[in-house]
C-alpha cells in the first residue's frame, strides 16, 4: 500500500520494473487459483488476505500500465516477462511432481 501511495503521489515508476510487477500479478492470479488447494485456506483470514494482496497487486500494474512513459530503461528482450513467462510455464508443465491438476 506505501508503494502504491508513493507511485500515485509522484506519478512515476522510475526506477520500478514493469516486468517486474506484471510477473507478481501472474503469480498472486495463479495463487488465486491454487489457493484452496493449500493449507492456508484452514486459517480465518487466508481469503482476507488473498482478496487486499490481489486488489494491491491490481492496483499496481494499472498504475505501471498507466505511468509506463516516466520510465525509460527496459530489461533486456530476451529477459522480459513476456518471454520468461512462457518459458515458467513450459517448465512447470514438464515437472509437476503430482498427477492431478
């Protein structure tokens, strides 16, 4: 929440990596998934805590997609989310150690 505070105040994400924070939203949308196949779902506050995680990660990467201009150094192509993603996936298809899905 101070990030966002602070991204909203200055209106810029200079020095923050957009690859970066599109990687965490695929990651807390995948925990959204997966969630109720853990064992956090046994606490009280597991689904409080997923619903604030994913509203601030939303928030996040709108305000990366809307302020994408002030920054001005990229990773390197090959390196990008866009790239790697893909590759995670392929990966984690080929080793998952269990049957079920």
């Amino acid at each position: 929440c101070l990030l966002l505070f602070k991204i909203w105040k200055f209106k810029s994400i200079y020095g923050l990596s957009v690859d970066t924070q599109v990687a965490y939203l695929l990651a807390v949308l995948s925990r959204c998934v997966w969630s109720l196949e853990t064992r956090l779902v046994e606490t009280k506050i597991a689904y409080l805590e997923l619903i604030l995680s994913t509203v601030a990660c939303g928030g996040l990467a709108f305000l990366c997609w809307k302020l994408y201009y002030t920054t001005s150094k990229h990773s390197v192509p090959f390196l990008r989310v866009y790239v790697t993603a893909p590759m995670c996936l392929v990966l984690a298809v080929l080793f998952h150690p269990g049957d079920d899905w």
